[in-house]
C-alpha cells in the first residue's frame, strides 16, 4: 500500500482548487462576453426586429417625431439607420419620467 504523504495531499487540493476557480473564472467571463456583445448577439438572431420591407414612400423625422410623441410621451432620442431598408429606433419617455429625473 503507497502512502499518501502530504506533498500529494497539497498537489491534489492545488489540482481541484485550480479546476474549481477556473471553471468559476470561466462562467464569469463567459456571461461578461455575453454581456458586452448583447446588442450584436440579439441582432444576429433577430434581424427581422431591425429590418422591414419597403412600402411606399420615407416618412419624414417631423411626421414620425410628432405621430409619435403624444399627451404623455415625448421622444427622447433617436437612431437613423442610413440602409434603405433598416428601421428606426425610437427612445420615448413619459412626463412621469421626466419630472421623476429633474426630481
């Protein structure tokens, strides 16, 4: 029977430790990744929220701004995409929203 000095003992926890912290590390850093890249993740998979057929004219940025805007929202900024056929974001917010952030 091999006895099981202590230098194997310390050999061992180093071993299992190491492959513990490193699987942890290597969670934390995956969902980071996930994380960071989210905007082009979601894009990659979800191109019809972003893209639309063309029908009809373009809409001018007054039009849309004011069909928008409504007795309690107000838009608060605004992405245009150059690409013919990319859709416009929007951010809307409402007065409560507003008044609660000059708070």
């Amino acid at each position: 029977m091999r006895k099981y000095t202590f230098r194997k003992l310390m050999n061992d926890l180093h071993l299992w430790l190491g492959v513990g912290s490193g699987i942890i590390l290597f969670i934390v850093c995956f969902t980071g990744c996930i994380l960071a890249f989210e905007k082009e993740i979601v894009f990659l998979f979800d191109k019809e929220d972003y893209y639309s057929e063309k029908i009809g004219n373009r809409v001018p940025f007054d039009r849309l701004i004011d069909s928008l805007e409504g007795n309690d929202t107000i838009v608060k900024d605004f992405i245009f995409y150059g690409e013919e056929n990319r859709n416009h974001q929007f951010t809307l917010l409402t007065k409560k929203q507003i008044e609660k952030s000059k708070g």
